[in-house]
C-alpha cells in the first residue's frame, strides 16, 4: 500500500482522478433514498418558478393540492424564480437559477420534480471541489503531498458528502470559498512583498465575492473572516519587524562594545610590538655600534703599531743611510743635495711620513686609508639599509593599521570588526525586503484592496433589502435565542465542536440499534484521544517550517475568526449559528487545508506514538497513521450515505410509517402554519407517504398493465383518505381550536385525527375526538398527538 502510494504520487493527475472517483460513487450512493426535508422542498419549488402563496388554508385539503407547487411548469421562466424567491424567502437567486435550468433535464409536464435531478447538481458541486481544494493547497504551499491529502480527506469527509446530497446552495457555495482563499493566499503574497494587487486578480476576487454573496448571504461570513487575517498579518508582521529590529540593534551595541574592547586590545598589542621591535631594534643598533667602534679602535691600535714600527724602521734607515753617506765622503755632498731636494719635493706627497717613504710602505699606506674609507661608507650604509627597514617596517605596520582602520569601517553600524561567526548572526537578523511590511508598504499595497472592498461592498449593498426583510422574519426565528439558561449558554460549544469532529469522522451514532450506536460512540472517542496529540504535535512542526508557516497562520487564522464570528452572534446578538451545521461551510476549505497540511508532516515521520495512549500497539510509522486517518474517514463517509449519520433534520418517512401502523381509518393531519416551512413539514409527509404507496405497488404488481390498474386504483384510495389542514397562525389558540373544531365537522366520521406541530398545547379538548394514550417514539422533526375521532350515538 505504501508502495502504491509512493508511486501514485509520481502520476499526480492520475491519483487526483482516484479521488473524484470515490467522491462521486460515495456521493451518487442513495442520492435520492433519504426523504427530502422543508428547506429542499424551499429549494425545489423556488427553483421550479412556483410559490407556497398557492396552498389554500384554514381548509382540508387533499395531498395532490399539497403538492402541486412541486410539478414541473414549462410556462415559468427566472424571472418567476427571482420573483418569488426575492419576496418569500431570504435566500439570493443564484444557485436557484442554475437548478431550474438543470431540473429541466429530469423533468416533465404535468409530474412531480425528480428529487434525484435536483440533487444531482448539488452533488456536482461537491464533486468539483476535490480538484479546487486540491488546486488551493498546491497554491498555498507549493506541494504536491499537501494538495492530493486535501483532495483525499475531502473525497470522503463525512460533512462534504452530507451537503454534497441535499439539494441546497452549500456546495456551490463552497466553491466559491475555496475560489476566495485563492484570491487572498495571491493578495497576502503581494502583500508581502510590498507590491500592489494585479488588476485582473482584484477584479477576479470583486467577481468572485460577488457570486459568493448571491449564492449565500452567510458568504459575507468568510469575507469578514479574510478581512481579519488581514488585518492580523499586518500587526503580527510590523510586531515581528520591529522586535527583530529590537534584536539587531541590541546585537549590534553588542558587536560594538566587543570590538571596541577587541580593537583596544589589538591597538595595545600593536604598540607593545612596536616598543619591542624599537627597543630591538635600538639595541641592536647599539651593539652593533660598539662593535663597529671596537672594531675601529683595533683597527686604528693595529695601523698606529705599523705605523710606528714603520716609522722606527724608517729613522733607522735613515741613520744608516746618513752613516753610510758621511762615511763615504765629501764627495758626494753636492749628489746627497740634489737627491735630498728631489726627496723633500717628493716627501711632501705624505705629510704624516715626515720623510721619504719606500714603495712598500706606500702601498701600505694606501691600502690604509681605502681600508678606513671603506668601513666608513660601510657604517654608513648599514645606517642607511636599517633606517630604511625601520622605515619600510614602520610604513608596513601603518598600513597594516590602515587596513584594519579600513576594515572596521566597512560596516559602520556595526562599530567594529566582525568575525564569520558574528557576520553569520548579524546577517541572520537581516530582514529581506520582501518580507518587510511597514506601515508605507501597508499603504500602498492596501491601495489596491479599495477595488476589491468598494467591488464587495457594492455588490452586497445590493441584497442588503432583500436581506434585511428575510432574516427579520419568522424563517429565521428557530436560530434566535431567547432563553438565557444553562442549556442556551452551553449548547452552542457542543454544537460547533461537533461540526467541526464530523467534518473529518463520523461513525454510525445515529443508528437505531443502541449498542452500535453506543460502540460507534466509543471508538470514536478512543480514535480521537490517539489521534489529538498527533494533531497538536503535526501542528507545531509545521509551524516551526518557515516556509509554509505564513499560509498555516492564514488558514488557521480563517477558522479563528470564523469562531470569533459564529460565537459573536451566538452570544451577542442571541443568533445561534451553530444550531445549523450547514452554516459551517464558510471555513469548512479551511479545515481541509490545515488537516492536509498536519497529515503530510505525519506522513513523512518515522514512528509515530500517542501521548495520550502510550502503549506499543499504537505505535506505526507515519505512512501507516495517515491510512489509517484516511480510512476511518472512508468509513464516515459510508456512514452518511448510509444514513447512520447526519440524518435529516426532518424524519417524515418515520412519521409516515407511523400513521401506516397506528391508523386504519381515514387520516387528517392538521398542523399551524406561519411561513413556508410548515408547509414543507406537510409536504414532506405527503411526499413519502405518495413514495410508499408506489413502492409497495411496484412491489406486488410484476406485469406493467397489472401495475397500472392497481396503482391508479389503490392511489385514488389511499390518497383520497387522507386531508392536511393548515390554520394560519394569526388566530389565537382558542380560535385556532373552534377553526379546527368547524373543518372537522365537515369531514365524514370516523377518522384519525393527527396533531402534528401544532402550536396550541396538545391534550385539546376536540369534540368526538379522543385522545390515543398510548407510547409513541420521538421522530426528529416532528411533534404530534393522536385523536380517535367519531359521531357520538346521541
């Protein structure tokens, strides 16, 4: 199974076909089996042209005049179906319009209408919200997983397959919702991003709200709700910018202080080098400047030795010469003269010699001095080449100290230098541009929202009278609390907790055998006490990934301010919305969504365990948890269209059963009538009572002329023996009574007198009339009482 569905996933149109296949066998499944109830007879004859106004009163009357308002007209056009609609109902026209045009398929003159024709289009509705619900969460998340649980859970929701077969404006109205949230999940991403709304999707979304709110008023609901998403996001948005702002500036002074107190600590260390590379340096100099003066005083001792050995060597030489001279004689005296002239002339090239120096001694002198010059120029060019690295090191340790200089001022906000980690948190407070919403942002996108609320606006202004007359009047006074007790505070809890379980789950409760009713009970809670903490823990994952986060807080938002509403007019205004679990409709897409969204964060986890039953025979594998949720919600589904659950509000087929058994006598069924709706109560007994009649014929005739003799036979009497009177409801109770009493006398005794609704109490006292004291059972819908009635002998 998991197999399958790892490679189902990979032919996503193919799998979404599987779907609307379910969808459509489980809602064609016993389309027509259950009895229509009051507001499906509104939709039936509204949609057909026709009007109740046509139903005498304060008379008995036969079931065929009953009916009558049920047979297909082909004289009647929309115009007949505004018409009526708009001025006896408090319902817009849309939804009636297309059911008359469809109901003309099914349909033929003079007959009743086809219950199924009817239903039909409403269960098309349902159908075709699998692929919009799949198209909405693909749109919202971007994920294919989330989009096929959304079409999935809505194939067999129990709560969409139960308006999907009533003839009523609910699921087409859901289209419209899911058409809505698409329009705001596209509005909220130009949001965001500070640009304004397309044109043509504030157009679609104007046209869109517009149908909504003329297929159902309670559309304007999801309206108000999207209104506050809205206006949440952008305070929880600007909350968010600022406290991120917030941490970044506290981040920041943060990094400046660290840096200060880094770049204080470098500049120290800097100095310290610098001090230590001086002092080396200085005293390197002056080392070396002692050997070079050691060195030139040994150098200067050993020339200055030479020198005198050289000069002792020259007097003595010259005293021998001069012995030598003299000894020789006077003869050479004028020679010795000119020599000695020549040698002075000569001498005076050496001044230090003070006398005549040999060529050794001349090339040692020399090479001397060249020795001296050399070590001269030597100092000075390792002064020179140390002066200039002192130099190059001090320009070098400058430019060092201008690159950190530079480096620290790249960023100026930040006061300092980052290091990877700090340049990591600081740029992961950074907000992008496209998820900054500031209060100029706000403007201007909101700019482009005037089209869509102006557009709304005026196309719910339109239905505003029509509105106003219909949900002022008695059609809805059965939603109006007017009690103030423990009951009436504490009902509306229940009631909205109970639409929103079987939306997803709904076991067989409503079945009359009581132990399967009370174990559908116990399951349920037990699946549900395993299944919650899952639910809370997919929740918080889900939140925690930023990616889909944002469109999670919009739907969960929805469902929020749907219960802020609901609980509002509850408990405010005295309208208890949750009375009609139809009414849910209007966040019902939403639910679907935010279980989609939960189911595919448990889909991928690796073992999944309950908090609350922690034994080791709930513990499987995410993939086995989603199935498993997936067919407990299959087996709600069957259970709906089984008719175990979410029953009709009305039990007339009960009721009708009933009168079968308990009368064997002619039968009148009087009831009080204020509006409509209690002429579709009657209408829904005249109806399955006409359904069992043919039933029970086709049943005993096999042959088609046979069945045509008997039925037209047994349905004239049958039929002819039963009266409905309806008395309307201006009399008083007294006077409701003698009217009564009057009608009766002009019927033939004896018959069964049914008190069914009846607004005076019962236990009246009707002449010739008693009371049947024995135990009847409790039928949904319905209150009644019987009477034996028959001429008295006198």
């Amino acid at each position: 199974m998991v197999n399958f569905w790892r490679r189902s996933l990979h032919s996503q149109w193919l799998l979404l076909l599987v779907w609307i296949a379910i969808a459509t066998c489980l809602r064609l499944t016993n389309l027509d089996g259950k009895s229509p109830w009051t507001d499906e007879f509104s939709t039936l004859v509204f949609s057909l042209g026709n009007s109740f106004q046509d139903i005498p009163l304060d008379r008995a009357i036969a079931p065929e005049i009953l009916l009558q308002p049920l047979q297909f007209n082909v004289n009647t056009d929309i115009n007949h179906v505004v018409d009526n609609l708009l001025t006896h109902s408090n319902h817009p026209p849309i939804y009636f319009i297309l059911t008359h045009w469809w109901m003309q398929f099914f349909s033929k003159e003079g007959e009743l209408v086809s219950l199924w024709g009817a239903r039909s289009l409403s269960m098309i509705f349902g159908v075709v919200s699998i692929p919009a619900i799949y198209g909405l969460a693909r749109l919202a998340f971007h994920s294919r997983l989330v989009g096929q649980f959304a079409a999935a859970i809505m194939a067999v929701s129990p709560y969409g397959i139960y308006l999907a077969q009533e003839a009523r404006h609910y699921t087409l109205a859901i289209l419209f919702v899911i058409a809505s949230f698409c329009c705001l999940i596209i509005s909220i991403r130009h949001f965001k991003q500070g640009q304004s709304l397309p044109f043509f999707t504030a157009f679609i979304w104007v046209v869109v709200n517009s149908l909504g709110i003329a297929t159902h008023y309670f559309f304007s609901l999801t309206l108000c709700a999207e209104a506050m998403v809205l206006i949440f996001l952008f305070f929880f948005e600007e909350g968010r910018r600022k406290k991120e702002e917030g941490r970044r500036k506290n981040l920041m002074d943060t990094q400046t202080f660290t840096k200060e107190g880094r770049g204080n600590k470098q500049e120290g260390r800097r100095k310290n080098l610098m001090d230590t590379q001086t002092s080396t340096k200085e005293g390197r100099g002056n080392k070396q400047e002692g050997r070079r003066k050691n060195l030139m005083d040994t150098q200067t001792s050993t020339k200055e030795g030479r020198g005198n050995k050289q000069e002792g060597r020259r007097k003595n030489l010259m005293d021998t010469q001069t012995s030598t001279k003299e000894g020789r004689g006077n003869k050479q005296e004028g020679r010795r003269k000119n020599l000695m002239d020549t040698q002075t002339s000569t001498n005076f090239k050496y001044p230090i010699d003070c006398g005549v120096l040999n060529s050794k001694e001349k090339v040692e002198s020399e090479r001397g001095n060249r020795g001296e010059v050399r070590r001269k120029n030597l100092m000075w060019n390792q002064t020179f080449t140390k002066e200039g690295r002192g130099n190059k090191q001090e320009g070098r340790r400058k430019n060092l100290m201008g690159t950190q200089t530079s480096t620290n001022f790249q960023n100026p906000i930040d006061g300092g230098v980052l290091n990877s980690k700090e340049k990591d948190d600081f740029s992961s407070f950074k907000v992008k541009k496209s998820s900054k919403i500031s209060l100029h942002t706000f403007i201007k996108s909101f700019a482009s929202f005037y089209i869509v609320i102006l557009g709304t606006l005026a196309s719910a202004l339109v239905w505003l009278p029509f509105w106003k007359n219909g949900y002022s009047s008695e059609l809805t006074a059965w939603i109006s609390i007017s009690d103030s007790n423990l009951k009436s505070l504490l009902s509306p809890i229940f009631q909205f907790l109970a639409t929103g379980i079987t939306m997803l789950f709904l076991l067989p409760i409503e079945s009359p055998i009581f132990p399967i009713a009370i174990m559908a009970a116990v399951v349920m809670i037990l699946f549900l006490i395993w299944l919650f903490p899952l639910f809370i823990s997919g929740t918080i994952n889900c939140l925690k990934n930023s990616d889909i986060s944002f469109s999670l807080i919009t739907f969960a938002g929805v469902i929020l301010a749907s219960i802020l509403l609901f609980f509002g007019f509850t408990y405010i205004f005295g309208i208890d919305l949750t009375r009609g679990a139809r009414y849910s409709f209007v966040y019902f897409p939403a639910v679907i969504i935010l279980v989609a969204v939960i189911l595919a964060q448990i889909f991928e986890l690796q073992f999944v365990k309950s908090k609350f039953l922690n034994i080791s025979i709930c513990t499987t594998t995410g993939k086995k948890a989603v199935i498993l949720i997936w067919l407990m919600a299959l087996l709600s589904g069957l259970t709906v269209v089984s008719n175990l659950g979410y029953q009709k509000y009305y039990r007339p087929d009960l009721l009708v059963s009933l009168i079968e058994k308990k009368s064997d006598k002619p039968i009148v069924i009087a009831t009080t009538h204020y509006t409509h709706v209690e002429t579709g109560e009657m209408m829904g007994i005249a109806w399955n009572m006409r359904k069992k009649i043919k039933q029970k014929l086709q049943y005993e005739c096999r042959e088609e002329s046979i069945y045509k003799e008997k039925f037209l036979v047994n349905h004239s009497m049958n039929i002819a023996q039963v009266k409905f009177i309806l008395l309307h409801e201006e009399l008083e109770s007294i006077n409701q009574v003698n009217s009564l009493y009057k009608i009766l006398n002009k019927l033939e005794y004896p018959f069964d007198l049914w008190l069914v609704n009846f607004a005076s109490d019962f236990n009246i006292a009707v002449e010739n009339c008693q009371v049947d004291q024995g135990e009847f059972p409790l039928i949904d819908g319905y209150k009644y009482q019987l009477y034996h009635c028959h001429l008295s002998s006198g």
